[in-house]
C-alpha cells in the first residue's frame, strides 16, 4: 500500500494532468465540468451517483446535541477508549466505524500531535473531475474571470490579517490542510473562539465521515519565512499564537448527505464552524490573542453590486509550498451548478489547493468589511476560485455555534 507521501504525490499528478481547453466566456456545462475540482476535498468514500436533493434547512440536528458532560463516557458509547485513542486508534479509517453523522463530532486534544514537520508536510488532498461529475450551469453562469495572480501578504501576518489561519486535520490518506478565518461570536462579543472554513475542511460528505484531529493555527509562519527557512522550525515560530483544537465543528446537512470528493456536489452548500480552545490552557479567547475577529453578513449585496471581494488563504499545490499567506482580489461574478441550488461566488485567482476554507472578504450590507463567503472549488488550472453564497442555512449554523456555547 503506498504511503501517505506517495498518495499525495499522485493527487498532485493527477491535479497537474488535467486542464481546461475552453477559454469561451460563457461556460456551457461541459466546460464547468471538464475544469472543476474541489481545492482541499478530502478523500473518503463518496457516493458519486447520488441525486437526493438538498433540504431547505441547515444542519439543525447537529445543533441541537449538546456537549457531553463527561466526553470519556461519550467516546465509550461510540466504542472508543480515549486511551487508544490517543495512543494511534484515531488513525482507524474503517468505513463501519467512521464517525459521520452530525451529532458524531468527536475531537480529544492529543497534546504534541501536530509538531512541526507535521504541519509543514500536511497536503492538499486534491480531486480532479471528468465531465459527469457536476451539472451545467443553467445559463447563469457569467463569464470565466480573467486570472488574478496571487500575491504573498505582507508579514507579519498578524499585523495585517490576523483573522486568517490554517486548519489541520487527518483523514484516510494522512495530514491534510485548509485555510480558516476567525470570526465574532454574538454571544461572546470580543471574545470569540469561533472558526470559519469550508464543509469539506471537516467532513468528507456523503459516504465519509467527520475528519480527526482537527485544530486551528492562527497566522501560521507569521514571519512569511520560505519552506527552505523553516526547515528547523519550532512550533512557536509555526504558531506564535498558539495551536487551537476544535471541541466541535459542525457543517451543513446538505454537505453531509450530498457533498463529494469529485465534482461540486454540495460546493453550494461547502461551509463549517469551528469553536476551539487552546492545547495549552489559558485565559484568553482566540478572538483576544489574535487581536480580531469578522463579522459574518448573511445579507451581502448582490453580485452586481459589490466592488471587490478579497480571498485570503495558504496555497498548497504547486506552484506554491503552503508555508505562504496569499489572497487575491476581484470583482465577482456568478457560477451555477445546479438550477435548484444556489448561486456561488466565483473570482479570478491563481491561488491553488490548500487555500479550500479560506475567508473572502468585501464590504458588508453596513458598510464595513465582513466574511461574505469562504473558498470551496476551483478549476485544475488555477485560473480562478468559487465560494458559496451564505444564506439562510449558514445563517442558521453560525447562531446555533454560538448558542451551543453560550453560557461557557
């Protein structure tokens, strides 16, 4: 069985191989199909003949379970023993036994897990399409973007976006990496420690389960260091503010029941919160360390009417390493995958795998800058990025994130 560097070689084979030959400006469906691939897709089991439709409603299941009082009686009701599990058992990717509904998320803090080299050699779990993996576009879609070429963030990146980070977590093929954004909690003004990334950061969709170990980095390699600088990294240099596990996460049921590896099957739908606290306790929330927080706007203008929209994120595929902070910034235009489901967000980048997550950033319905989406596919050719509108259902995960720990 090959390792987990040789897997994620071959993605990256796979993710390099396949390009798109239509430059026309308006994509009929099997141009949006031959060029689409999820950017950070995790690599589960997926069922890609499923055609159930997405409900209405976001992921209320999963927000109404409360927190077990005691998370080792839990674990043992899911036939876990903490101890093993912290000792390797974590790393069982048993279909029988992947935990995958909504009420399932099961996350200990194994401290030291993620040292150094660990984070650094994290993939990019990328998944290119052929032309029977999404529908068309249904004559909605507006011309491709022209690329706009990603530029490096000036360091230190807790100056000038503190908000961003990388979210690590395991899955079937090894260590896997996204791009997230801090983001308020109305119920904890200026003390958030809620999270914002992509479904398919923490979820592998339909078939697949939640994904393990799963923790935030708050402006990772701050000092915008190169891969060959880092090479004797110290945590603290990696995560100066600190390395931050997710004691849940929840995403939208459309995602779970419909989201796939291949294809924008639930892309629509292709966001998550995290609420975190540190590995190493202390009496600040994440909002406080890392000097900021977004608002989320659930109402932003129409496509039409917004200027710009910047996306912020740690690109992993080459011709990037995922050591670097980028964004881009472009005037959005619409991308439909299916007539019955929403618009999405599509800009031109260069960005590649790994900035999946990745917070996009525009003036808000009040005026001041808000997260108005996140990133969730891309092309295999790097041309330009897509994020979901953020309505009602995201909405309605985001308050019941913040309700669940309301009184903590």
């Amino acid at each position: 069985m090959p390792s987990n560097r040789q897997q994620a070689s071959r993605s990256r084979s796979r993710w390099r191989a396949l390009r798109t030959r239509s430059n026309s400006p308006v994509l009929a469906a099997a141009a949006i199909a031959s060029v689409l691939a999820l950017t950070a897709t995790a690599c589960g089991p997926s069922d890609d003949n499923a055609e159930s439709e997405p409900t209405a409603s976001s992921s209320q299941n999963a927000g109404d379970v409360t927190l077990p009082d005691n998370l080792d009686d839990k674990l043992k009701d899911l036939g876990i023993d903490l101890d093993k599990w912290k000792n390797g058992a974590w790393n069982k990717w048993d279909k029988d036994d992947w935990l995958r509904e909504a009420g399932d998320f099961i996350n200990p803090i194994i401290k030291d897990l993620w040292k150094p080299d660990r984070m650094k050699e994290a993939q990019e779990p990328d998944t290119p399409v052929d032309d029977n993996d999404i529908s068309g576009d249904q004559g909605i879609t507006d011309p491709d973007p022209q690329p706009v070429t990603a530029k490096q963030v000036a360091s230190p990146y807790s100056a000038n976006v503190p908000e961003a980070g990388k979210v690590f977590f395991d899955g079937p093929q090894g260590s896997m990496v996204c791009s997230a954004t801090v983001v308020q909690d109305p119920a904890h003004p200026g003390k958030s420690n809620l999270v914002w990334t992509a479904g398919h950061c923490v979820h592998a969709g339909k078939g697949g389960g939640w994904y393990k170990n799963l923790m935030f980095v708050p402006s990772y390699n701050d000092a915008g260091k190169s891969a060959a600088e880092l090479e004797n990294a110290t945590k603290e240099q990696l995560a100066p503010k600190g390395v931050w596990w997710a004691d849940w996460a929840q995403t939208s049921s459309q995602w779970i029941d419909n989201g796939a590896s291949i294809g924008g099957k639930g892309a629509p739908y292709d966001f998550a919160v995290l609420h975190v606290k540190p590995e190493n306790s202390g009496g600040k929330s994440l909002e406080e360390t890392v000097g900021g927080a977004l608002p989320v706007d659930f109402n932003a203008p129409a496509v039409k009417s917004i200027s710009a929209i910047t996306a912020t994120g740690y690109p992993a595929a080459p011709p990037f390493d995922g050591q670097k902070m980028n964004q881009c910034t472009d005037k959005p235009g619409r991308l439909s995958l299916d007539a019955k489901q929403p618009t999405m967000y599509r800009i031109g980048c260069t960005m590649t795998a790994g900035s999946s997550g990745g917070g996009w950033v525009a003036t808000g319905s009040n005026g001041k800058p808000a997260l108005v989406s996140n990133t969730s596919i891309g092309p295999s050719n790097a041309t330009w990025l897509a994020g979901p509108h953020l309505g009602p259902e995201a909405k309605a995960l985001y308050n019941a994130v913040s309700k669940k720990f309301a009184n903590q």
